[in-house]
C-alpha cells in the first residue's frame, strides 16, 4: 500500500493550487507585459478571450480553492488529537484523487470528461468523510 502522511499530502495539494494558480496568472501577466491587455481586463466572473486551456486552469484552480480547506481541517484537526494515522492511511488517495481532478479538467471539457470529474470528486467527499469518522470514533 502506498503512504503519504497527512501533512505531506497537505503541503503537496498546496503546491498543485499554487501551480494552477500560476498557470493562468502567467499568462495573464504575460499579456499585460507585452501591452496586449490591460491589468483590469479580468474581472471575476466574467466572459473572457483566453484560450480554454487558460479558463480551464483557472477553473481547476478555484475547484482546489474550495476544498483545500476542508482537507486542511481534517488533516489539522487528526493531528491536534494525535490522531494523524486516520488521515496518513488515505492522504495519497485523498491527493491522487484532487490532482487527477484536474488534471482531467484540463485536458478538457466532455459528456466523459465531467463525468470522470465527477467521481473523483465524490471519492474525495468520500474519503473525507471517512477521515471525519475515523475522528470521531
């Protein structure tokens, strides 16, 4: 079995955010250096030009915004009550799960494509609630 502790899979699913993050900043930040665009051209919510791979990055990025909270907590809450073997037993699981997410995500949008995203969003609500209930046990 492959083993990843809870903390680590925290930091790594830190880094993969960050790394969405940074792919449609950069091209972002790109276009405004090279005068193409102007700093206030983005505003949240609204329809863009960028390309879809872009859109989708930012996408992918705002779906880790979401729950890295709430895997933060249980990872947190697991090691505050000297509980860390609940989450560390499933944390590469947990990870695998949200980066192959994206991963799908960015590769792009069909019928299959959200489907697969689908799933390995519910494995992962799946896999925090049984973290919570290894807690609470």
């Amino acid at each position: 079995m492959l083993h990843m502790t809870g903390m680590t899979a925290l930091l790594l699913f830190t880094v993969w955010t960050l790394l969405l993050m940074f792919t449609y900043v950069g091209y972002r930040v790109i276009l405004v250096f090279a005068g193409k665009k102007k700093a206030d051209a983005w505003t949240r919510g609204a329809q863009t030009d960028d390309p879809g791979f872009v859109v989708r990055a930012s996408h992918a990025h705002l779906n880790c915004v979401e729950n890295l909270p709430i895997f933060a907590a249980i990872v947190l809450a697991a090691y505050a009550l000297n509980k860390s073997a609940v989450v560390d037993q499933v944390a590469i699981y947990y990870l695998a799960a949200r980066v192959l997410q994206s991963l799908v995500h960015l590769s792009g949008v069909s019928h299959w494509r959200v489907f697969v995203r689908g799933n390995l969003f519910i494995i992962q609500g799946l896999l925090c609630f049984y973290m919570v209930w290894g807690l609470l046990a």
